[in-house]
C-alpha cells in the first residue's frame, strides 16, 4: 500500500469513527460536528466561487448565525433557523455582493437541519437509525459507484463535469443504498418505504457530487480544500450528503409521518 493510499485510509477512518461518535452521542455533540463542518463548508464555497477573503470571511461568520441557532439548546430545527438562514443569505448576496456566494448559506444550512430533524425524532433509537440510513445510503452509493466504475466502465455519466463517473457506476451506487436500506429494514425495522426510497437518495447523492465537481472544473482545482489529508475538503467529503439528507428528510415526513 503507498503511503498516499495508507493516509487516505486512515484519515477516512478516523472520519468514519468521528462522525459515528456524534451520531450514537446526538444532541449537543452531533449538532457541533455539523455545524463546524458547515462553517469550514462555507470558507470552502467562497474559494470555489472566487471571493475574496474578506467576503469569504463574511460568509462564514453570517452561515454561523442560522447553525448556531439550531443547537439544541437553543431553538434547534425551528421556522426561526429558516427565518435567520433567509437572512444570512440576503446579507450575503448585498454586503457580498455575490449570490454566487450567498447560495452557499442554503447549501449548507438545508441539509444540517434536516440531519438535525431525523436525528431528534423520538423515540431516540428511531432518530438514530433515521440518520444512519441517510448517511450510511451515501456511503454506501459512494463505494458501490466506485467499484462498479472500477469493473465495469462503460458510457461516462457526465464527462464534460465529471470524466471518471460512468452510468455503470450510477447503477452500482444505487444497488448499493438500495442493499444497505433493505438490510435496515430486515434487522433494524426500518421503514419498507424509506428502505424502497434508497436509490432515489443514491441518484441525489451523485448529483450532489457532480454539482461539486462542476464548482471544482469552474474554479479549476482538483478539490474543494486540503484540510483532510488525501481527500481534499470538507465538501468533498459530503457533496453527496448535502444532496440526500434533505430528501431523507422530505421522504419520511411524506412516506412515513404524513400516512
């Protein structure tokens, strides 16, 4: 194994192991991982839209406003989080001057709340297996897309975004969550909808990530950020999860809570 490959997996471990630690913890912790990863998101979103380091500061001190008043301790998943996120973001498209910047208040602040939302429906072991299925299905579509890209190859999904994403890869990625939500279903009572609603989340997954890809080309680097050694950026780590945690959300609202 060289040693690009030995830091990749290590640091993906140790990611893997944090971001479990806050979920099994939830309330306080789970709501702090999230809400610096959004604010590290952010100073990321103003690099790849070419601000400039005063307006990308700007940025991420007016995303923290809405994150901040989603602790739990404070007003959490309320219309007052929806209220202050609409206004961080008119504060940064006009101080800014940039929408371009300032759409990466609701890129950031929609999918922390609705993780938010699953992890805190109760009873607590049911927001936990909520937002297990919404990250684990992401992952999942992750490594089945890339294996299946690896084997099979094929017809590129978007080339001119995108050059190594094949529909092969699409289709093993959607296998993938499919698998992982029905074996959620079997052993952990999952939901049969949500488990069914699985490739739809993987299909907005790698939209996710090709929207990524498409800031990344545009601004002409090869990853959002070098904070995480041999795997970019924040964002490059959860451009799949901003895409699926708030349809996650949506699906179990309308699937599940609404019947």
């Amino acid at each position: 194994m060289s040693s690009e490959l030995r830091t990749r997996a290590i640091v993906g471990v140790v990611l893997i192991l944090v971001a479990l630690a806050a979920l099994f913890s939830g309330g306080f912790l789970f709501w702090m991982l999230l809400s610096v990863a959004g604010v590290l998101m952010q100073g990321e979103w103003g690099d790849l839209t070419g601000a400039t380091p005063e307006n990308r500061k700007l940025a991420m001190f007016a995303v923290s406003v809405p994150l901040a008043i989603l602790c739990p301790v404070a007003a959490g998943v309320s219309w007052l989080a929806f209220t202050l996120m609409a206004a961080a973001f008119f504060f940064v498209a006009l101080v800014g001057r940039s929408i371009r910047l300032a759409l990466g208040v609701p890129y950031i602040v929609v999918p922390v709340m609705a993780l938010l939302f699953l992890r805190e429906q109760a009873p607590n072991l049911q927001g936990l297996l909520l937002t297990l299925w919404a990250l684990g299905l992401v992952w999942a579509t992750d490594i089945g897309a890339y294996f299946a890209g690896r084997s099979i190859g094929g017809p590129k999904l978007a080339p001119r975004v995108s050059p190594s994403k094949t529909w092969a890869g699409l289709g093993g990625g959607v296998l993938a969550a499919l698998t992982v939500g029905f074996l959620l279903h079997r052993f952990a009572d999952l939901p049969v909808q949500l488990a069914a609603a699985s490739g739809l989340l993987a299909v907005a997954a790698q939209l996710g990530d090709l929207l990524e890809s498409w800031m990344k080309r545009r601004a002409g680097v090869k990853d959002s950020g070098t904070l995480l050694p041999g795997h970019g950026g924040v964002m490059d780590r959860l451009d799949g999860v901003v895409a699926a945690a708030p349809l996650a959300a949506v699906c179990y609202m309308i699937l599940v809570q609404l019947p």
